[in-house]
C-alpha cells in the first residue's frame, strides 16, 4: 500500500526542518568540539589536529549539521512537485546549507592552523 502525497504535509515538513537548520548547525558544533577533546585536541594553545584526526572530527559533525538541510531538501521538493511552490524555497534554504557546511568542513578539514 503506497502513501498519498500529501504537498500541505509536505511543506510544513519542509519549513519544519528550515527552523531545526540552526539547532543542527549548534548541535553539530558542540558534537565536534566534544570529539576534539575526547581525541586531545581541544586547546586553543595546541597544534592543529593531523588529517586523519580532523577527519575523523569532522565527519560526525557533518553529517549532524547536514541532516536537517537534506530533509528540507527532501520535503520541499516533494511539495513543489505537488504545487505547493513554497517548497522550493525551502528546498533551496536546504541545498544552500547542505553546501554551506560541506564547504565549512572541508575548509576545516584541510587547513594548516
């Protein structure tokens, strides 16, 4: 049995998700700040981490903040597909931070200090 669309539910998921942007982006943070003194890195006095352990601090931490971005993503193209066109500003909102934060982790990832 195949669930109806539903673009009103659609949208509300979307801008639902919109709002839970900011809260993924702290939740994400704090998530990477955590790893980074559990793996002895935390101090502003130290050296940076190497690759692999600014890897492995930044993955989690991704994945975290991109969450709530693909979800809007989702939904808001789901309730653009079902004329509900306020779903595309959403889903662009979404596809906006889904790059936003890659490119955050990535410029993290590989810088020097």
């Amino acid at each position: 049995m195949t669930r109806a669309v539903n673009p009103h539910r659609d949208v509300r998921w979307a801008w639902g998700f919109v709002v839970l942007i900011v809260a993924g982006g702290i939740l994400a943070q704090l998530v990477g700040y955590g790893i980074a003194v559990l793996l002895g890195y935390g101090g502003t006095d130290q050296a940076p981490p190497p690759f692999g352990a600014a890897l492995l601090i930044a993955l989690p931490a991704l994945l975290i903040a991109i969450a709530p971005g693909l979800a809007a993503l989702y939904f808001g193209i789901r309730a653009g597909i079902g004329r509900r066109f306020s779903g595309y500003v959403a889903a662009a909102i979404g596809g906006l931070t889904i790059v936003y934060w890659v490119v955050v982790a990535v410029i993290s990832v590989l810088s020097p200090a």
